[in-house]
C-alpha cells in the first residue's frame, strides 16, 4: 500500500507524457466561459463540475 501511495506521490509520471501535454494544449484552448461551471439550484447541491465533465468526455 505504501509504495502504491509514493507513486502517487511522484506527479511528475503523470505530467511528462505527450498524451498529458496534449490535452492541456487543447484544454487551454478551449473557451468554457460561456459554458456554465454549475446547474443552478435551488434546492440541495450543485452536482458536479460541468467543465471537468466535458473535460473528461473529451478525453473519453
């Protein structure tokens, strides 16, 4: 569990490969401004982010 935990750790095995730099030039491209971050509620949570949602679709 511990070296799992130091893997983790280490950002650097997630941020150094070309898929990673890939999708944060296209990422940083991408205008969501006009998107909304939340549903509006009026009663009980606002969910989830809706751009990290359409993120993650993307790199689906």
């Amino acid at each position: 569990m511990f070296e799992r935990q130091l893997i983790f750790n280490n950002i650097d095995l997630f941020t150094s490969n070309s898929k990673t730099k890939f999708y944060e030039k296209i990422f940083d491209i991408i205008d969501l401004s006009s998107f909304p971050k939340y549903h509006s509620s009026k009663v009980g949570p606002t969910g989830y982010c809706l751009h990290a949602l359409l993120r993650s679709f993307i790199v689906m």
